[in-house]
C-alpha cells in the first residue's frame, strides 16, 4: 500500500495520516464501486503541509459561508413566509431543496484533514543571555553644597 501524498500526489515515506471523514469514506466505497479504489494511503507530507494547511482552511471557510447562506435561504423561503401569512408547502420545499444544494456545493472545495497536525514548534523560552545588569539602584545623591548665606545687607 502505497503513501501518497495528497498535495504533491508523489509516493513518499513518512507524512501525515489523512484523516477518514464521511465524505472520505463516500468517496473510497463509490470508488470500490466503480473498481478504481487504489488503496493507497493518503498522506500529507512534512514539507506540503503549509500547502494543506491553506486548503484545508479554506474549505472549512467555505463550508461556514455555505451554511450562512443556506440559513438565509430557509429563513426567505420558510420562516417569513410562515409570518407573513405566504406559507406554503412548495416555498418549504424549495427552500430545503436549495438549503441542501447550497450546503452540498461547498463538496467542491472539499478537502480532508490529517489525523495529526505538526506541533507548532515550541519556542523555548530563551532566557537572554546577556542578563540585564540593573545599575545599581543610586541615589541621586543632592550634594546640598551649603553655600554660606549671603548675608545681605552688610552692615557697613
Ligand atoms: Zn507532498
């Protein structure tokens, strides 16, 4: 069984485990189905995870956006029509239908995650070396330089 990885589609050793999700099971039976599942083991490498990482991303920006939207369409099409006095069971059904498709395109950009993620590298506490030497705490000593009083007006 053979690593490929999913981003550079090259067999290497090493890498990421995907991670199998619903739409990764559907996709391996519908192609156990059709007689073209490779089993291969998919894999994200070290190197291509910054290139997954932004796919991945995007997807998951992707599919909040197609919820937004798909609950704006069953707002329009079911719940105000329900308080405008405009029910009725083809805007329900219309509006599912659309609320479903909506959701479903955002399978265009679909793409998987790993079973693990690469641990942001810690960064060590780097104690400075050079440690900063507080100046020793000095008073600003006022040296009061006691001038002895002018004495005005001498006497003459
Ligand atoms: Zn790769």
């Amino acid at each position: 069984m053979a690593r490929i990885c999913i981003v550079c589609h090259n067999e290497g050793n090493g890498g990421y485990p995907v991670q199998n999700d619903v739409v990764m099971g559907a996709i391996k039976k519908a192609k156990q189905r059709f007689g073209v599942a490779q089993n291969n083991e998919l894999v994200v490498h070290e190197e291509c995870f910054e290139a997954h990482r932004k796919k991945r991303e995007r997807f998951e920006r992707d599919l909040a956006m197609h919820f937004v939207f798909a609950a704006i369409v069953l707002i329009v099409f079911i719940v105000l029509p329900i308080f405008s006095g405009g029910f009725s069971i083809t805007s329900v059904f219309l509006g599912m239908l659309l609320g479903v498709l909506i959701v479903g395109l955002s399978i265009l950009h679909y793409w998987p995650k790993t079973t693990f993620s690469p641990k942001t590298v810690a960064q060590p506490a780097q104690p400075s070396a050079a440690k900063v030497q507080l100046p020793f705490m000095k008073k600003e000593e006022k040296h009061e330089a006691k001038k002895p009083e002018a004495k005005k007006g001498k006497r003459k």
